[in-house]
C-alpha cells in the first residue's frame, strides 16, 4: 500500500498520520511532539512499554527509535515534493546505555547535507539511502543510541499486487 506523507503539518497531525497507518504507535503511546530543522521528537510514555523489570522494554525502544528516524526522513521526502516515496528501514543498530523507569523522548537527527544528498540520489536513480541517527533520552542523559539506515526505492511495493 503506497500512501503520501504529510507536507508541511503540525507534530499533531504526524501523530495523527502514524497512528492511522502504524496502530501499534498509538497502543504504545507515541506522540510526536516537534518537527523541524532535521529533527523529530517524539514523547513516550513508560507505562504501556514496560518490561517485567518495570522499565522500558528493548524491543518498544528499537521500535520506537526506528519510528523516529521514519517520520523524520518520510517528513524530508514531503517537504522535497516527494512524499510518495516508498520508504522502509533496511537495518539499525541500537545500544543500550542504562535503563529506562520514566517516560522519555525520543530525538532523530539527519545532517542536511547527508539529506541533501539523498533527495538527489532518489530524483536521479530512484534509489537511496540515508543514516539516521536517535536518541534517547530519559533521567537527564541518553539511555539508547539508535542508528538506522532508511532506503527510498521507486516502484517499490510492500505487498505484491
């Protein structure tokens, strides 16, 4: 299923956009919170993405982070006129700093230069991928690093048609 991002709106409306099209977002009560200046930030809460430790899960952490790292280059692509692009995550790599007991924020930053190369690698081979990087922050410090590698592929598909 192809869908176009949202050009030029509000963190509620990206909020809105991921928790239609991804629900799993919404159960884990991701809030988009600020968009701009190659920057997503994302608010979280702990309580519906604890473990049996009673802090945050690694897996709702990793998932969260991909997520950042998704809605800010989906949000670059929208605001280069192409929020068509199929976008996925290819890999990540994540690193766990310190547990998690509080609700956090989650941080995804891209260089413009490094996206700037990647909207015209995308317009010129209809191919390209970006780093993303993410952070994590909770008790005052970053808990989680999480870099992940996003790929845009014209023609692609998720499900076969």
């Amino acid at each position: 299923m192809q869908y176009g991002k949202p050009k030029g709106v509000t963190p509620s409306e990206w909020t809105t956009f991921v928790h239609q099209h991804l629900p799993i977002t919404a159960e884990m009560g991701a809030v988009v919170t600020a968009v701009g200046g190659h920057q997503v930030e994302l608010q979280c809460p702990l309580v519906p993405n604890l473990n049996h430790h009673g802090t945050a899960f690694g897996g709702s952490l990793a998932s969260l982070a991909t997520l950042a790292g998704w809605v800010l280059v989906s949000r670059e692509l929208a605001e280069n006129g192409l929020g068509d692009a199929p976008l996925v995550v290819q890999r990540s790599r994540v690193k766990y700093r310190a547990p998690i007991a509080e609700d956090f924020t989650v941080v995804a930053r891209v260089s413009p230069d490094r996206f700037a190369a990647f909207v015209a690698r995308y317009r010129r081979a209809g191919l390209a991928w970006t780093a993303v990087d993410v952070s994590i922050i909770a008790h005052g410090k970053v808990s989680v690093e999480f870099r992940g590698v996003y790929v845009a592929k014209r023609g692609y598909a998720a499900v076969p048609k």
